[in-house]
C-alpha cells in the first residue's frame, strides 16, 4: 500500500462544510492527519464534523470561522493552526463563492461592477491570503503542501460565466507562478479543477448541456483522493499544475 506520509500532519480544510471540503477532511483524518476546518456560516455542521474527525481520544479535528469578505480572517484562521498545533503543513482552499455566473439573459456591457466585483473577488483574493500566510511557515519548516479547488473554466471559458473564469484564472496563476518559487524550500502547489460535481452541484440547468454528457459527475469523494495525493509525502515532484478532474475538457 502506497504510504502517503500524512499519519500526524495538520492540514487546514477552507470551505470545510461543502461537499467537496467535507470529503477532503474526512480523507486526510482517514490517513491519520489532524485537520482544522474553516467554514464561512455553518458552524454546527463544522462542529459536529470536527467531532466527528475527532477520534476516540479527541484533538484531532477543530472548527474555526473564516470569512471571505475580511481581509484579517485568512491570517488569524493560519495563525490558530499553528498556535493549536505547533505549525501548518497542507492547505486545502476548498471555499468557493456562489453564484458565480451572471443572468444569461443579460448582455456582459450591462453587468454592474457591484454586481461582478464581489464575485471575482470572492473566488481569488480569500485564497490567495490565505496561502500567503501559510506558506511562510511551511517555508521556515522545509515542507509544506498547498492545493487550491480550482475551475476548468479558467483556461477554457464559459458563456455567462468570465467572471468565475476571472476569479479561477487567477488561481492557476499563483500556483504556476509560485511553484517556481518555494519549491526549493520543500513547499509544492498545485490547483484541482473539478468539473461538474455530484452531490455539490447535482444537475445542469435545463438551459444549458452537460460539459461531458457521455461521462459521470465527478463526485467530492474523486476530488478528495486527487487531494490526498497532491498534498502528501508521496507526491515529491507535482507542483505548478492544474488537475483537471471529470473529462470536461
């Protein structure tokens, strides 16, 4: 069995109570890790899952508040990691922002910027903080793994979607760009960038086809093992990549 080298690391899981967050933190307590979990509103459901990760013997899982909209919120959540637990060694950006695509049945010149700000903002500047503060420690300790929940949308597009396709883009070009840069220090960074999801996003609007109708949706549980693998000991080499998951490219 291939050993993933995550028995006592601590891994901080954003967006932990959605689909995709929630089934990460399950696969990392699975393989003996400690996982913190932001959440964003949900915090009897964050709570109830870090008691759930818990174990028999307790202190294994912990549910902390983070919000998207303040710019304190990704360095106090990293900063409560590492005083709980010594130091932070995987990050995995798993919040995402709702309601990302615009009414389709208005023109992209008649979106207000009020409206498409926050929607571009909210899908890159939380994670992007986030890592900044994260990996610092990790480049101090000599190892660290980072992985961000992207969008195939970014390199390819959407109709009534650019700006979700924006806001990922840019993801893909912090991984890229600082891949090259903390890789000497043992810290690697790559994005996953599922395609439609199931139970996450469990159907396609009946207005719009299915990106790959002859394949399943992937589903949290195909996105947590890609995850796992990404962020452990046995990846040595991956970094500065965007995994796309599902077939829907």
């Amino acid at each position: 069995m291939l050993d993933l080298g995550l028995e006592g690391r601590t891994v901080l899981v954003t967006g932990a109570t959605g689909a995709i967050g929630r089934a990460a933190a399950r696969a990392f307590a699975e393989q003996g890790a400690r996982v913190a979990l932001a959440f964003r509103h949900h915090r009897e459901a964050a709570e109830a899952l870090a008691a759930e990760l818990s174990g028999p013997d307790g202190g294994r899982a912990f549910a902390v508040p983070y919000a998207l909209d303040d710019a304190a919120s990704p360095r106090w959540v990293v900063a409560a990691v590492e005083e709980h637990w010594g130091g932070l060694d995987v990050l995995v950006a798993a919040a995402r922002q709702r309601g990302a695509r615009r009414d389709p049945h208005t023109r992209f010149e008649d979106v207000p910027e009020e409206h498409w700000r926050p929607l571009v903002a909210d899908g890159f500047v939380p994670a992007m903080r986030t890592v900044q503060w994260a990996v610092a420690g990790m480049r101090k300790r000599g190892w660290g793994r980072i992985a961000l929940v992207a969008s195939p949308q970014a390199p390819d597009g959407a109709v009534d979607g650019e700006f979700h396709a924006v806001a990922r883009a840019g993801l893909h070009g912090l991984v890229r760009g600082l891949a090259g840069e903390v890789g000497g220090d043992g810290v690697l960074i790559n994005a996953v960038c599922p395609g439609p999801t199931s139970p996450d996003r469990p159907s396609t609007p009946p207005d719009r086809p299915p990106a790959s109708p002859d394949r399943p949706p992937t589903t949290p549980e195909d996105i947590a093992r890609a995850l796992l693998f990404l962020c452990s000991a046995a990846n040595g080499t991956v970094t500065g990549e965007a995994l796309t998951l599902g077939g829907c490219r």
